[in-house]
C-alpha cells in the first residue's frame, strides 16, 4: 500500500507585529517654532507625554529633524523644573529631577577590527 499526502511545515515562529509607536504629545503654554533654523521653543508649563516617559519642566527646546532624515529628534534641551517619570524595559519607574536636561542622538559605526 503507498499512501501520498503533505504536511504543513511546523515552525516555531511566534513572534507577534509590535503595533505602531504611539506619538510623543507637547503640551505648553506657548510656543515658538522657526522652521528657517528647524527649532521648536515651548514656553511655560511644558508636559511631554511619550510611551516610555512623561516628562514636564518650563521651558523646552528642540531641533527639529531636517527634512528628508528619518524624522528623529536630535537634541533637545528641557530647563527649569525638570521632573522625568521613565520605565524601563524591565518595566521599572524611574524618576529624575533638575534643572536641566540635555537629550542628544547620534549613531557612530563601530570601527573594524584588524587582526
């Protein structure tokens, strides 16, 4: 007797899509943007709300990414009465305050090795 036939492939794949990155929200009392020098300035009780922190202080300014990038902030700088509320990927709160905090990107490519 020959019997014939398919199985499905098996594979262990149970990765789910992560959905899509929820926006970072600004609020304040006022707020300046010149689009010539690609900076935004907001004055007066500032609350930044971002899936991974809130964060709040009186005055925040930030470069805005250059047309064309991949649309990441690349410096920002959050004065007086910063308060910063993050979890991390653990999923523990951490909770800063300052006068001042200092948000820079930048990716450098790691040099290759010579054996």
């Amino acid at each position: 007797m020959v019997l014939g036939g398919s199985l499905p492939a098996q594979t262990n794949d149970t990765a789910v899509p992560k959905p899509p990155r929820a926006p970072t929200l600004i609020n304040s009392d006022r707020a300046e943007f010149d689009l010539t020098a690609r900076r935004a300035v907001y004055h007066g009780n500032v609350i930044v709300v971002d899936p991974q922190m809130t964060l709040t202080c009186a005055l925040l300014t930030a470069d805005l990414p250059q047309p064309q990038s991949d649309g990441q902030m690349k410096h920002i700088v959050a004065e007086t009465n910063v308060v910063i509320d993050s979890v991390d990927e653990k999923g523990q709160t951490n909770h800063a305050t300052s006068d001042k905090a200092v948000y820079d990107f930048k990716v450098e490519m790691a040099q290759p090795t010579r054996r």
